[in-house]
C-alpha cells in the first residue's frame, strides 16, 4: 500500500516552504506511527507513506484526516510507467466498478511521459468501457485517479478530503483559556488548525487537584489530542485563592475582574514555558459580558497578543463545529466552571478600566496569581 498526500496551502509559503513540508512529514509520521513503520518521501509535489506491513486502511484515513496541513489523501496502487500496464492495474482492480458510471482523471507530472493527460483519460476510459463499465464525465459515481510521476504511476479508486489548515507546529505556541463549555475547545482546534502548537490553561474549584483528573477536561483533551502530534499539556490551576479574596467584590464586576485574573495567570506561565500568545473562546456578544468594553479590559492585561478565533461566529457555527471535532457531547455533560461562579444574571457590561485595575489593587491581585500557581498541577495526555 502506498499512501499519498496532497497540500495546498503549505505551497503558498515561498522560502519558507520546505520547513512546512518537513514539518507535515512529521506530524503524519507521529500520527501513523500507532499503525506500524512508515517511511516518507517527496515527489511530484506530494508526500508518499510506505509500509513494509499493510496497515488498516480505515485506520490510516482516519490518522491523515486529522493531520493538519493536509489536503487531500488517497490509497495508490502502483504500476509502471507504461500505458499497458496502466490499463492493467486498472482492470485487474475495477470488478467493483462495472455496475457504476465512471470517470478517469490523469495527471502527468512526468512530462517525458509519451501521453498526455487527456490522452490517458481516453485510453484508460476506453478500456474500462470494453470491460462494462459507463463513463460519465459530469456527474460519476465513482472517480479514477492516475498520477504519473518520473519513475512509476500511481493510481487509486478514492480521494479524501484532508483537514487542511498548517502543519502544527509551524506557527509558534500558544495557550488556550479551556473551560468545560462548548466555545473554547473550538477555538483551540482552530488555532491548531492554522499551525499553533497549542497548551492550555484551566480553572478548576475541585478540593483536590487530582480530581481533575477524573473530570470531562481530561476527555475533553483527548479529543484535542487527535488532532495534535504531540502530547498537550494542561495546566490546572485551583479557583480558591481568587474566590476567597473577592467574597466582598462587587458582583456585577467580578467576571471582568476574574477573566483578567486567568490572563495575569496566562501571561505568568507563557513566561516560564515560551508562549507566544494566549487564545480565548469568546465571540463579541454572545453573552452579556463580551462587548468590546470588557474585552479591552480584560486584553489590558495581558503582555501577548490575545487571539480570538471565534470573534465573529454565532453560536450554532461554534456548536457545528465542535460537533464535527466530536468535543459537543463532552463539553455539554453537566460541570462546574469557575466562570459559573463569578457570572452574575445581570453583568455590567462597560467595566471601565481604571475600576478594574482598582479592584485588582484591593485584592493584590499578584499575590493572589503566586498564590494559585504554587497548587498548580500539570496534567498531560
């Protein structure tokens, strides 16, 4: 089994493209590695993945297409760089195909090749024909892909859409404001998705550390981890300090107060841990609290950039697309966020910034972030 894989947009990156390309070759590596030994190569444009045992076919599709960078991948058989021997694989592989109507799509890579791309179509569509097979060339049911490289021809019966996105890795490291709702594990697999190597920060109010552990946060990750060549971090961080401090505050500027809290925290680690920035779940509006008066209170704090990639989402493309990551059902199970706490029904929704660096200074809030750090556990999967 050879299996191949396409990439687009890492094509677009100039100077910088072979560090792209190694980069995929490693993380599609890391992520078959579970499947047995591949070797990669480089040639006509793609990256092919060799086997010396063949692997579950199923489980490879289901590794690549979580694999980032990728766009597309397909299960080649090879032949010869002759058409005979073209037509003959083909053949020798197309009894499934008699009944449905058919489409042969050659590219030639390999310009020395005596036929051009539309000639292979036609000479390999012609035979398939002799064989019972209809062709239909705007809506078939099923597809035939020849690629014609330099020293041999790959051919195969289905092509896979890839994620897409940038290898990660390729972008730098981030970390992620995770909580046990539905938004920011979406935000998260996004700035993975466009190449961030991502770990993340959670807020816990468990009397024990360990208990976090045993909580959905922990599935929650591993699903994110699918996603992801290497193992993701997370850093649990006990709510108590925080909560006791701020029993007399004023509860309306509270959640502005704590969400500048968990980025004083943020910035803390990205120092010890070489963060480049910090990613959040919020899109402007979807609650009460997320105008853009709070958002730049709460980004005053921080010394990195604050990224937002579900800015400008509603709520059902969010819920769509932590369906399609299979984080939704997780993220909907009952638990107790930190952010329930400190939620009030009716939030102020323009905490002005001097009074949110004054409530800051009552409670000292620096001691308050050395404090909670000391209890802090890391869990990694």
């Amino acid at each position: 089994m050879l299996i191949s894989i396409s990439f687009s947009e890492v094509t677009t990156k100039g100077g910088n493209r072979r560090l792209f390309e190694n980069q995929l070759v490693r993380n599609a590596l890391a992520s078959l590695a579970p499947l047995g030994s591949f070797r990669a190569q480089k040639r006509g444009g793609r990256i092919l993945f060799s086997s010396e045992k063949e692997p579950d076919g199923d489980a490879v599709k289901r590794a690549l297409t979580r694999t980032f960078g990728i766009d597309s991948i397909t299960i080649s058989i090879p032949a010869k760089p002759d058409i005979k021997d073209i037509e003959s694989v083909v053949l020798a592989n197309s009894a499934d195909l008699i009944k449905h109507s058919i489409r042969v799509e050659a590219k030639r890579s390999d310009k020395g090749f005596p036929l051009t791309s539309q000639q292979i179509n036609e000479q390999v569509g012609a035979a398939l024909v002799k064989a019972g097979c209809t062709v239909d060339l705007e809506n078939p049911e099923k597809t035939i892909f020849i690629d014609v490289l330099e020293s041999e021809v790959l051919i195969s019966f289905e092509r896979i859409k890839g994620p897409g996105g940038l290898p990660v890795g390729s972008s730098g490291k981030m970390i992620s404001l995770l909580s046990g709702g539905i938004d920011s594990p979406v935000s998260s697999w996004l700035m993975m998705k466009r190449g961030c190597e991502v770990d993340f920060l959670h807020l816990h109010q468990f009397p024990e550390n360990k208990d976090v552990g045993k909580s959905k946060m922990v599935r929650i990750l591993r699903t994110l981890r699918e996603y992801s060549p290497k193992k993701l971090r997370m850093f649990a961080v006990p709510y108590t300090e925080f909560y006791k401090k701020t029993l007399s505050m004023e509860p309306r500027n509270e959640l502005v107060v704590f969400r500048r809290f968990i980025i004083h925290l943020a910035n803390r680690l990205a120092k010890e841990h070489g963060y480049h920035g910090i990613i959040t779940g919020d899109s402007i509006g979807q609650v009460a609290s997320q105008t853009a008066e709070n958002l730049l209170a709460t980004d005053e704090a921080s010394q990195l950039p604050v990224y937002r990639p579900l800015i400008g989402f509603n709520k059902q493309e969010i819920v769509d697309l932590a369906m399609k990551i299979g984080t939704f059902d997780i993220s909907i199970e009952p638990y107790k966020d930190c952010c329930s706490l400190v939620a009030h029904k009716s939030p102020c929704t323009r905490v002005p910034l001097h009074i949110a660096k004054k409530m800051e200074d009552e409670i000292r809030i620096d001691e308050v972030v050395e404090k909670s750090l000391k209890d802090m556990e890391i869990i990694e999967i």
